[in-house]
C-alpha cells in the first residue's frame, strides 16, 4: 500500500509540472479514439478495502484526437468552465456539477460497487466508455460503525504517461469519515455568493436562487441579494443526509461551487455578451479570474495532461500489475 501510494504521489508531481508546459502534451502524439478506456476505482480506509461502496461515472465532455473537449448534451445547458488550470479548478468543478447532477437526475455512464478489495472496474458488463472528460460521483458508503463520503472528482481519460497516452487509469478517491452516532445529530450549512465580475457591477441581477439538495432532492431553494449580504444559513439539518447545493442557470456568468468547512461559496464569473473575433495564436494567458466559456471543440492541452484532478490519487499502467495481483 505505502508503495502504490508513493508511486501515485510520483505522478501527481509528473502531472503538475506538465501543466506548466502544456505544448510539451503534443509529445504524446494523437488521441486514438477507436481504443476503449477503463477506469478502476481503488478504494480504501488505509489498508482496508471499502467493499459495497457504489459509484458512478458520467462522461462531461468528448474528446478529439487532438485533445479539444466538446461539451456532450447533458452537460452543455449548464453555465461551468471545464478549463481548470489547477487542481482547485477541477475540485471546484466536480463540486458544482455533482449539484447539477443529482437535482436533474441525469443518467450516468456507467456505474457499479467496489468488490471485497475494495476495486470498482469501469466499464462495467456490456457498457463502454470512450475518451473524454469524466465526472465520477461517489454514495455514503457505511461500513465498522463509520461512515465515509467519497469527494466528487473529475478525471480524464486516457490520461497522458509520461509522452503515451495511458487508456487505463487507476483513481483513488479522497473520502470524509466519520464514526456513526447512536443518534443522529443536527449540523448547519451555510452559503455565500462572491461576484468575480470587476468593471461589470452594474450588469449584476438584483437576485439569484440557490437550492438545497438533501441526498440529490430539492429540500429548499433560497433568493439571495444585497440586502442579505448574498448569504443564507440553514439550520438544524439531519445530519443523516448529504446536503450538496445548485445554483439555477444564470444568464451572462460561469458558476463554480466551492466548500470551506460547512460553507458552500458559490462563485459568479461575468462573461461578456458579445466574444472577441477569433483570435490568432495566443501569446500570453489571459487575466487569472476572468474565464470565458469554452467553446465547442476547443483545444485545452492541460485537460488532458493533468493525470489527477481534484480529490483523487490517479495513476496510470498500474491497472495490470493490480489485476494481476487481485486475481481479476
């Protein structure tokens, strides 16, 4: 275990210092998008598998040869940017489309439960999965009187290797435990709206809606405005549940949700109304907090660069060595 652990820590660092070079991703050559990609989810409590925990993936975007991601139907009709530059983005991304997914109910990709060694295979039965950028949700699994809630996360596939491209990639969820109580106890949730929208103030609405979601149901939904502080508090919520929000779509901004603590911050970026003409080949990054939509088949190398993107360990070309080992 301490050995598959420092190996996947090795290739967060390899996929870190590639985002900083982003044309190197080229090095791996064209996508072959005729070869089908497999996700094994690895998950334990140090060494101890967590067997029966559910999980499920849902692909957000395809992927061309080259790399460019297009948003697929389900997931186009939400205002996100699925360009994150750091493992914060992606975190954040994840969290915010968790939210979308569980109020809308939308069908997965693909799902299971992991095995008595706590190994979750992808695809599963007949299923097949095709390269893209994956979201991958995670149930409250209980298990020896805890009770351990897997961190949303998102993850491409195939992931690049060193200069190939990986179609088989490993993913260690990050997860919350807690013990179970004998009775269950009452928590609050907080939200707070930040406007990253400088210069843009004016265009802001008096209001936006934020909904409550009680294990994937609308439990209630809230108006915020200036004259709260664009904030609101929920009390005395069973603890017994998930409690995860969902802004409804607005118009002109992205949306990234974010957790600190018992905090969800939900974050508005304005997005001018009429874009740019196409522009040439870039020659600078354009100003940190102020991301516009992704196109349609836009090329964004770090997408699938990036081995390991919010709460998860990531590694690929382990999978054989694992199967092997797990008799599978």
């Amino acid at each position: 275990m301490k050995l598959y652990k420092r190996i996947a820590a090795l290739f967060l660092s390899m996929a870190a210092v590639f985002l900083l070079i982003p044309a190197a991703a080229s090095a791996a050559g064209a996508i072959d998008l005729s070869r089908d990609v497999r996700l094994t989810i690895s998950y334990q409590d140090e060494d101890v598998p967590l067997a029966g925990a559910e999980f499920s993936v849902y692909l957000v975007a395809d992927a061309g040869e080259n790399g460019e991601l297009t948003t697929t139907p389900a997931f186009r009709q939400f205002n996100v940017d699925i360009r994150g530059r750091n493992d914060a983005a992606w975190k954040a991304l994840a969290r915010t489309l968790e939210g979308y997914v569980l109020r809308d109910q939308i069908e997965p990709t693909d799902s299971g439960a992991t095995g008595q060694s706590g190994f979750l295979h992808f695809p599963t039965g007949d299923t097949k999965l095709t390269p893209g950028l994956y979201l991958v949700l995670g149930q409250r699994h209980r298990q020896n009187g805890f009770r351990y809630d897997a961190a949303p996360f998102m993850v491409m596939l195939p992931a690049q290797s060193e200069h190939t491209w990986s179609y088989e990639v490993i993913a260690s969820p990050k997860h919350e435990k807690r013990e179970i109580p004998d009775t269950p106890a009452v928590i609050t949730r907080k939200i707070l709206k930040v406007w990253d929208d400088d210069g843009h103030e004016n265009s802001r609405p008096r209001e936006i809606t934020v909904q409550l979601l009680r294990d994937g149901e609308v439990y209630d939904t809230v108006t915020l405005n200036a004259d709260d502080n664009w904030r609101y508090t929920w009390t005395e919520l069973d603890d017994d549940y998930r409690w995860t929000v969902a802004e409804r779509e607005l118009s002109g901004y992205t949306v990234r949700i974010d957790r600190e603590g018992i905090t969800f911050v939900v974050t508005n970026t304005y997005v001018p109304a009429s874009p740019p003409d196409t522009p040439t080949q870039p020659t600078k990054p354009s100003t940190p907090g102020k991301p516009s939509l992704p196109q349609t088949g836009q090329l964004w190398w770090p997408v699938p660069v990036l081995m390991c993107v919010g709460p998860a360990f990531v590694a690929a070309g382990l999978l054989r060595r694992r199967r092997k080992r797990d008799g599978t």
